[in-house]
C-alpha cells in the first residue's frame, strides 16, 4: 500500500505512461519507514513486442536468468520492480522467490507468467524478506494501477537522488523510459535498470534491432566507476496502441530516450559534481575510439583532476598510454582538446593553464581526442571522482 510517506525526488510532478500502459508503485517493507515506494509493476493491456539486454556478470542474479529467458520470446508484457534487494548470490531459494514474486505479480495483473520480467536492485547476499513482500504483492489485484513515470522511477532508487525519466515522440506514439542507477556502473550493462514503453506498432526482430544499437550507442557507454553490477536490465516494451510509425523515427526516438537517461544517470553518480564526457575521433574504428574513451573517462586520476578542476591535462595523456593493444596510435599524431582548447600538441603554456582551470570547473567538462588512425568515432559518458563517492559506498550498508 502507498500509505502517507514523505515525498520523494520528483513528486508533484506527472508524465503520463503510453497508450495501454498501466503502472502500480506501493511500499513493501523493503526500504526503511518514510523512504518511499519500494515495488513497481507496469503492464501493457495488449500485447507486446519486446527486446531486452542484461548484465554479462558471471554472479548474474536470478531477476536477470529468469528475465533473459522470458525476455528471449520477444513477446513479455510486463515487469515488477523490487528496490533495496539485488536478490544475488542467495542460492536457489533466490531463483524460487524470484519465481514467486513474478507469479503473484501475474495473479495480480492477469498476464500469463511467462510475460512477467522481474528486476531487483540493493544491497548483495540477502534474501528477499518474502513474508512481507508476498504480503503486499497477494493484494496487487486490489489496487491502483495509476502511477505515473516518475512513480515509477521513484519506487526503482537506491542511492540515486533523482527520479530518471525521458520522454521523445515518434510520429503519432509516444516513447517513455524510466532508468536508476548511480555506481557500480560499467556496462556490459551497469548497476542500472532501464525501462522504455511505447505505443508505437512494430516487430519484435525490428524492435530488438533498434534497442541493441539504442543501448549500444548510450547505457554501454557510460562508466561511473568501472565496477560491473550483477543486475542490470534494460527492456523495451511496444504494444501498437497508436499504430504504425515510420521505423527510422521510433529508432530515433528510442535513442533519444535512451542518451536522455544515459546523460541523467551520468550526473546523479555516487557522489558526482559534474558531467565527463570523453570523444575519441578519427579513430581505426567503433571499438578503437569506445576503448580510448573509456580509459580517459574511468581514469580515477582524470576523474579527480575533472573534479578539483585541476588543469592536469597530462593525465590524459597517460590514460591513453594505457591503450598498448592499440599499437597503430602514434602519440606524434594524437590532438587532445579540453571543451575545444588544444593542450597537445600545442601545449598551453602557463598562461593557459589558467583558462583550462575554467574549462574544467564547469559542470559538464568535455574532452576531445583525435587519434589519426582512421575516420570512427565514439563519445563515453562518465561524472567526476568525488570524496562523497568513497563515503557513499563505505557506508553502504550501514
């Protein structure tokens, strides 16, 4: 039941699911009394076509093997979110509450139960607390399902200090997507759950198709802390309630929502003060120029220059003198650039070193690489390295 709790980051404010979605948020037992909302279900009325990725994790939690399998038929209708409990390395009691939570879910909403994905997200090595969450969960059939995106991406945090929703049109249907995740964020995917619902008409082969190159593009390159979670979903969902739209406008749009939420989760990171991103340009290619960026923008020493605004632009330097595999990179034919200032080749000097100071004390910094192998790109998405992350994650459970 939702009860009388405080509000949460991004209360008061609506955005309205798609056409022939319906959500449910309520409180479980599983967060503390007076943190808010701790399960979400979403459902579509129709049926859907679906495509979803997951964490590569060996540790991958039984919410990830069951959602993979069910997700595989490329037809699942919805999903039930539980915060505050990763359900991870809990054994195969772990698989069987998974299983429970998932059927109660579609006792609750009608679906069939191999329609029903299941997320979790928390803390690792506890057992759900199955009395209280079967509990809540045998009411389902009694309640609301009139909850918004920010509902539900209120009801989906852990540390995150904001509710993360997107929105894009696509012709005459809507693209929504709600995502949390503030660290242990490194993809194959991160400690991040995404979920993106639309209205719009199209094939499961062509929706799976869009989404693997959307996440591709956006949630697999972003890097808070290069740690990678054993949970991470990120699914689609597309019932055709407002017809047929053009495939390269809802493809669009899809990557729209997802570089919204990708930017979103990028500057709630555990303790984060500001935006990084990293581009790797004329590069041999894709893989060359994302593995580049990644080195510059997982750097936990680039990371803590970014942060103090230190003008170190060496550090990158370094970063890329990481990469040894990429044994056509010639440091005599490599450019960096900070928000557009060239620190080599053509060194600053002293006299510009304050003008980088500036660059780096904005809240979005941007570095610039150009690599002279080839003509590919890639830009990364990442946050600074603050005090507040150590503190955030020493206290964790605690």
């Amino acid at each position: 039941m939702q009860g009388d709790r405080p509000a949460r980051p991004g209360s008061g404010r609506r955005l309205e699911l798609p056409t022939g979605f319906r959500a449910y948020t309520g409180y479980a037992g599983l967060r503390d009394p007076g943190e808010g909302d701790d399960v979400a279900v979403v459902f579509s009325e129709r049926p859907c076509a679906t495509a979803a990725v997951f964490t590569q994790s060996l540790f991958a939690g039984p919410s990830v093997i069951l959602s993979r399998k069910r997700a595989a038929s490329g037809r699942a209708r919805g999903f039930v979110v539980v915060a505050k409990n990763a359900n991870v390395a809990t054994g195969s009691s772990g698989a069987r509450h998974a299983e429970e939570v998932t059927h109660l879910v579609a006792g609750g909403t009608g679906l069939d139960e191999d329609d029903v994905l299941i997320a979790s997200t928390g803390v690792i090595g506890r057992p759900y607390p199955m009395p209280a969450l079967r509990a809540h969960l045998e009411r389902l059939g009694t309640e609301r399902f009139d909850a918004d995106a920010f509902a539900v991406a209120r009801a989906m945090m852990t540390t995150d200090t904001v509710a993360k929703v997107a929105e894009q049109a696509a012709g005459s249907a809507r693209v929504v997507g709600v995502a949390k995740g503030v660290g242990m964020i490194e993809p194959d995917m991160a400690t991040m759950l995404a979920f993106v619902l639309t209205d719009a008409e199209v094939g499961a082969e062509a929706l799976d198709a869009m989404w693997r190159r959307a996440v591709g593009e956006t949630f697999n390159r972003l890097s808070v802390d290069t740690d990678t979670s054993t949970s991470d979903t990120a699914a689609v969902f597309a019932n055709g309630a407002s017809g047929k739209v053009s495939e390269a406008a809802l493809a669009v749009a899809l990557r729209e929502v997802c570089l919204d939420l990708t930017l979103q989760l990028a500057r709630d990171g555990e303790g984060a003060t500001k935006l990084l991103t990293v581009t790797a340009r004329a590069a041999r290619d894709v893989e060359q120029a994302e593995r580049v960026a990644k080195a510059i923008v997982n750097s936990p020493l680039v990371k803590a220059a970014v942060h103090g605004a230190d003008p170190n632009w060496g550090r990158v330097v370094m970063a890329i003198g990481k990469c040894q595999e990429q044994t056509d990179i010639d440091p005599n034919g490599v450019v960096i650039r900070f928000g557009g200032m060239e620190t080599y080749p053509r060194s600053p000097g002293e006299a510009g070193l304050e003008r980088l100071a500036e660059i780096m004390s904005a809240d979005h910094v941007e570095i610039e690489v150009e690599l002279s192998t080839g003509d590919a790109e890639a830009t990364v998405y990442g946050c600074d390295l603050s005090a507040e992350y150590v503190r955030i994650n020493a206290d964790y459970t605690t």
